[in-house]
C-alpha cells in the first residue's frame, strides 16, 4: 500500500507539473495588490565560466539598482518566492533571479564541475556581467541560506563590485548547525514515537558524515546527510508567520518549463548528496570575518535550519565598513518571504541608501 501511495503522488505531481509548463513571466504585484508594470522582464541565457546558465530579470524602471539574488539550497530555486511575495521590492530594485549550476534550467551546468569555488566564481562572473549590461558601477548582492555562504565568500573576494552584501538566515558553520539540526530532529522523533528516524539517526549518528569512495579517499557521505536534511522541515520549530506561506509554489514558476521543474527536483536531491557535504569542514567564521563592502545580516528567532545563534555569532564578530541587522521575531528560515513588508521596508529604509 505505501508503494503504491508513492507512485500515485509522484503521478500526481508529474501531472501538476505538466498542467502548469507553459513558460511566461510571473507577474509581480504592488502591496495593495495591483500589477507592476515591468520595464525589465525577461529570461536569458547567459554564459558563465564556460557553461550556460538561466537569469531571470524583472524590475519597473531601468534605473534602479540591480539586485542578484542568490538561492537557497545547494540546488534550489527561489524564483517563485521571491516573484509572489516580494513584488513590492521590485519597485526599488531590478531583481536577478539565478538558476545556479546544477538547478533547474541550468541544471547541465555542473557537468563542468560543481566545487564550492565553482559557484563563487559564477557569482563574480555573474556579477560583472551584470554590471557591463546594465551600466552599473556596482550591484546589491543577497544570499539566502546557501547563497549566504557563497555570496559571502565572493563579496570577500571582491567588494568592489558590491554596494553591499546581504546575508539572510545565512549557512555559517556545517558541522555546529548540523549537530544541533540532528538533535532537534532526534529528540522530536522520540516525542513524536517516530521509531523509523529514531533509528535512522542513531544508526548514523552525529555529523560531519563520511565514507571512503572507490578509489580510498574520504569524502562527504551525500546519503547521510540527505537522510538527516530531509527531515529537518518537518521536526523545525513552527514559526507565527509561517501560516500564509506556500512552500510548494517553489516548484511551479511559470518561467520554468516541465523539464526545467524536472530539473530542480533532480537538482535539489543532487545539490544535498554532492554540494553540501563540501561544507561539512567550512564555516564562515573561519572563511569570511572581514568584508570591504557593507554588510547586512537578516536573521529570524525560529531558524533551526540555519541556526539563528550561530549567524548572530558569526555577524557580532565581523568587520566591514558598516553593518546593519535586521531581527524577525516571528519568522522562521524563509522570514524573507513570511514577513515580507518588514523586510522590504528595511531594504528600501537602511539597504537603498547604501548606493550613494
């Protein structure tokens, strides 16, 4: 019976999928609901570091300030988030979304490799690309989760081509954020009577996870960590502003094709078993103490999914010429996105006037 559920609800979703592929631009709305005319729309792809990636431009007049958004993952795409929910936004700021290598319409991208200093040079690349196409000295650079640490590492690299960095509930430190992720997750199974994960967890025990590949060398155990990630969702604390928020439009921009959707649910899997074990010995507070450019941290009470403690450590020990910091006391990982006007009338309040 539980085979035959899962075939069904993969049925389903291939369906859903495909009842929802044909590609046009999501419209975007204004905080009272109307349409946002865009002056720049559309969806390009573009050459980085000898592969072939996917942007997604939307912004209403062409002389704000670009903003290229860096996902969460390894391997997601944001794309939908941040069209739903953070239409206002883009009246202050032309907003780039980015299919990173190995996601969704990039997803052949990683073919040319997918290190941790492949994304952190895509990033740089990407980033002076945008500025030469659109006239712009510098660019706002945020990450979200994963794209915190990867942006993080390329503002460090070179500031000069950021008004700011904003790091938003930002990956920090692996091995701390994960041990404490595995005991969330364990003592809430044990409440729960979920004997299946206990198990599972016990028989992997604490990260950082390892094995030895076909040729005897030590690397990242992927299936551990994608055991123990992919119940961290379901066991993280729930957060007030959680409840309007649909997680599952993730899947379905209408810039994305069928394939594209295909693709970031590939990606996604492969992003948690290739990428995120690279982590598992790197940290921010070791990698990315000292920025040359502004630095913004947006941190949220409830995020266990990058533990709010450790990004506010992180953060209180850092130097740059100036830093700003914004506290969502009813939010989880995705505040950005839950609490979307406080965070927009921060960006536009403290984050804007960081141009001039």
């Amino acid at each position: 019976m539980h085979h035959k559920t899962i075939v069904v609800s993969v049925l389903l979703l291939c369906l859903l999928l495909l009842a929802t592929s044909c590609t046009h631009t999501a419209k975007v709305f204004d905080e009272n609901g109307n349409v946002l005319t865009l002056k720049l729309s559309g969806k390009e792809r573009v050459s980085i570091n000898n592969t072939k990636q996917t942007i997604y431009t939307a912004g209403t007049t062409k002389d704000n300030p670009i903003l290229l958004w860096l996902d969460g993952g390894p391997g997601g795409s944001e794309l939908a988030w941040v069209r739903k929910y953070l239409g206002p936004l883009h009246q202050h700021f032309t907003i780039v979304c980015w299919d990173q290598r190995g996601v969704a319409a990039s997803f052949s991208a990683t073919k040319k490799g997918n290190a941790v200093e492949d994304y952190v040079q895509d990033v740089v690349a990407l980033s002076e690309y945008l500025m030469e196409k659109h006239g712009q000295e510098k660019i706002f650079l945020l990450g979200h989760s994963w794209g915190g640490f990867i942006g993080a590492l390329a503002a460090q690299r070179r500031p000069e081509l950021y008004h700011a960095f904003i790091a938003a509930s930002p990956h920090v430190n692996s091995t701390e954020n994960d041990t404490i992720g595995y005991q969330m997750i364990l003592e809430g199974a044990k409440q729960r009577g979920d004997t299946k994960t206990i198990k599972k967890l016990e028989a992997i025990g604490l990260p950082p996870y390892e094995k030895l590949d076909k040729k005897g060398n030590v690397v990242g155990d992927g299936d551990a960590y994608y055991a123990v990630l992919s119940r961290l969702y379901s066991y993280s604390p729930n957060a007030p502003s959680d409840a309007g928020f649909r997680s599952e439009i993730l899947f379905l921009a209408p810039e994305h094709s069928l394939f594209d959707r295909i693709n970031l649910i590939r990606g996604l899997m492969k992003g948690v078993k290739e990428v995120y074990p690279q982590l598992r010995h790197r940290s921010l507070e070791d990698e990315a103490n000292q920025f040359e450019c502004p630095l913004i941290v947006i941190n949220a009470a409830y995020d266990y999914s990058c533990v709010a403690a450790i990004t506010e450590r992180w953060f209180s020990h850092t130097s740059a010429p100036s830093k700003h910091h914004l506290w969502l006391e009813k939010s989880g990982h995705n505040g950005v996105y839950t609490e979307p006007s406080v965070f927009i009338d921060f960006m536009f309040n403290e984050v804007l006037p960081l141009k001039d």
